[in-house]
C-alpha cells in the first residue's frame, strides 16, 4: 500500500488569507480532508514542502553520517546520563523499546495476526540517537527543563547552523500540516499549532551501524508509539521502517525522494479523543535494507543509517484534552486533563530516559 502524498504548495500560497471564517476552496477543504484522513487510518502522512529541499536533508545526512561513524570514545563526549540524555548522543543499547517493558503492549502482539506481529526485540535498540533541541522554551514554566547547554562535538563547525536549518524547516512543514489536520478535523485552523508554541521540540536523528548490525531481522527500534505530537522525518538512505495501519496490518514505508514522512504521536491522539490514534512502528533489518546496504557499499558510501527525525511536541505546560467536538466523545474520559510535561516525564521513566520517579 502506497501512502498518499500531499504536496502542501497549494496551502502554503493561500493560507495567510484563511481566517477560519472563510470558506475554504473546494481543492484546499479537499486536501485538509486528506490529511486527516490519512493521519486517522493511517497514523502516517507523506507531504512535500517547497522549503525543505533534498539538498539541505542531504547536507544533515551527511553531517550526522560523518558524526555517528566517529569512534564510540568520541561520541560517548557527548552522552549526558545525568542529564537523563535530554541532550547531546544517546548509546545504543540504552532506549528500550515500549513492546519490551509494557506487558498490556505484549498480549496484544501475541493476539495479532502471525503475518503482522513485529520483531521481538530482545533487548534495548541498537540505534544511537542524538538530541538536539529546536526552538525558544518558556523562561517561566511548570515543567524547567534541565539546565544545559546544547552539546556541539569538537571538530564539527557546521553543527548549529546545519542542526538549526534542518530543524526549523521540519517544524515548519509540521506546523503547516497541523493547521490542515486541523481543519480537516472539524477544529479551527490554529487549535493545534497554538498548543504547539514553545513545545519543547527535538530534533533526534537516529544512527544504525549497518557494518556491524547488517543482518536480517536486526531490531534498530523496537515496535513503540512516539510520545510527542508529530514526528517527522526526512527520507533515510536506508529503508527499514515499519508501520502498523489503524486496522492492524503492518506496512513498509517507502518514502518517495523530496518527500517527508510524518507519524502521528500520542498527544494527537490525546487531544482528538482517540479519532486519530499514535501509530505504531518499529525500524528492523529487512531484504530491502541489505539491497541499499550492498548497493551503498559498491558505491563506497556510509554504512550507517541515519533518520533524520523531529519530534514536535505540545508545549510542556498546555493541558493535554480532547479538544473542540472531541470532547463530547464518547472516549473522551479515557484523556483526562493532563499537562503535557506530566505525561512526558511519565513515558520517560518508562523507556528509560528518564530517572524513575
Ligand atoms: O530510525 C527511524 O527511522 C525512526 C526511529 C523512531 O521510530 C524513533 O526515533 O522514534
Ligand atoms: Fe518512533
């Protein structure tokens, strides 16, 4: 099954003049359908933006390729265990993935379909992870982040601005289809992306050694949902990244070159009572993953796989609830009014990145 592609040029040239008032154009109430849609049954979008060009995901490839393939003494000068890794590179072998430590997760898994169960990872992901974090934060705040300076490795004098650049181009083209999520949903145009200022936003790339993890059935990350809003991620060099369909059938996501992938989160789901639900996924070793493997090794390229990944979050001190008609769901009690930084810090503590409270 191919998912569809929504290019969003024709509501980046007209949305300034939406007030949501307007009526919108057949095409633009067609396509906003379309992407709720699609986020609905699918926890997945794929979109085009104008802004986000395959060069500037190939500059951040590049550099995150040169960065993962330094030695591990290197990297480990970034790693911040005291600071629960909120910051600078995560090791492989220490984010666990949800299906492993959820036992509600794991009977459900075992009732599913032999042909759609996921890999059973057997233990933490082998993938690396680096945090870098994305925009202004709130100077007075419930939830203080930890007090810490980004963390930029020696040697690497491109990293802000190429770190920077690709981040706020992903939080642009996610804001854009928060807006359309949103009118397609029946809410006002801005009922997510109000939510979303000052979120404490990740760009996360992940890192997957191929030389040393290149054989099939490898678990890179270990089905799981993502906990922020909406992930977004650029096309990786490497295929690998599953999805489960909100009717259960897992799908292999292929994503077209120009285009980027977007995965709905657990706080969409909060906030739409469970209308749209946080996809499911997982990143595995697969026949299609040793073709690009041998293909990049004939060609002399990189061997590790790198997602370029942002996780936009609702800001930390915004009250996660069904919102507009949602609230009269009738599963709206299963979202109680939560902050968005409580739930957070709860779904930390159990994937290990976070002490245990
Ligand atoms: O590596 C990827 O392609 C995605 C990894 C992932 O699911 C995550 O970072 O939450
Ligand atoms: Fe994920």
């Amino acid at each position: 099954m191919d998912l569809p592609v929504i290019d969003l040029s024709t509501y980046l040239a007209t949305s300034h003049e939406l007030s949501d008032a307007d009526e919108l154009s057949p095409e633009l109430s067609r396509l906003c359908d379309d992407v709720s849609r699609s986020l609905r049954e699918t926890g997945a979008l794929l979109v085009k933006d104008p802004r986000c060009s395959v060069e500037d995901n190939d500059r951040f490839i590049a550099m995150m390729e040169r960065y993962f393939e330094s030695p591990v003494e290197f990297k480990r000068l970034q790693e911040r265990p005291n600071l629960h890794y909120q910051v600078g590179v995560t090791p492989e072998g220490v984010e666990v993935p949800r299906s492993l430590v959820d036992e509600e997760m794991q009977e459900k898994l075992s009732a599913m379909p032999k042909e759609y169960q996921p890999h059973s990872p057997k233990g933490p992901d082998r993938k690396w992870r680096y945090f870098w974090r994305i925009g202004p934060r709130p100077s007075n705040t419930r939830f203080q982040e930890l007090n810490s300076e980004p963390v930029i490795p020696d040697g690497f004098l491109e990293w802000k601005d190429t770190m920077d650049s690709w981040g706020y181009k992903m939080i642009s083209a996610i804001e854009v289809v928060a807006e359309m999520a949103a009118i397609g949903f029946g809410l006002s145009k801005d009922a997510f992306t109000s939510l979303m200022k000052q979120g404490p936003h990740l760009l996360a790339p992940t890192g997957s050694d191929l030389q040393r993890y290149g054989q099939e059935g490898t678990v890179f990350a270990g089905y799981h949902y993502d906990l922020n809003f909406l992930t977004i991620h650029g096309r990786s060099r490497f295929p690998g990244l599953n999805i489960w369909l909100r009717n259960g059938q897992k799908v292999e996501v292929k994503v077209p070159v120009g285009c980027l992938l977007i995965q709905t989160g657990k706080q969409i789901e909060w906030l739409t009572a469970g209308d749209c639900i946080a996809g499911m996924h997982e990143v595995v070793c697969t026949d299609r993953t040793i073709e690009a493997i041998k293909l990049a090794s004939e060609q002399n390229r990189s061997l590790w796989r790198i997602s370029s990944t942002l996780f936009a979050h609702i800001a930390s001190d915004a009250i996660l609830k069904p919102l507009g008609h949602f609230a009269e769901s009738p599963l709206a009690s299963s979202y109680p009014p939560t902050h968005a930084g409580e739930y957070v810090e709860q779904e930390l503590a159990i994937i290990n990145l976070k002490g245990k409270k």
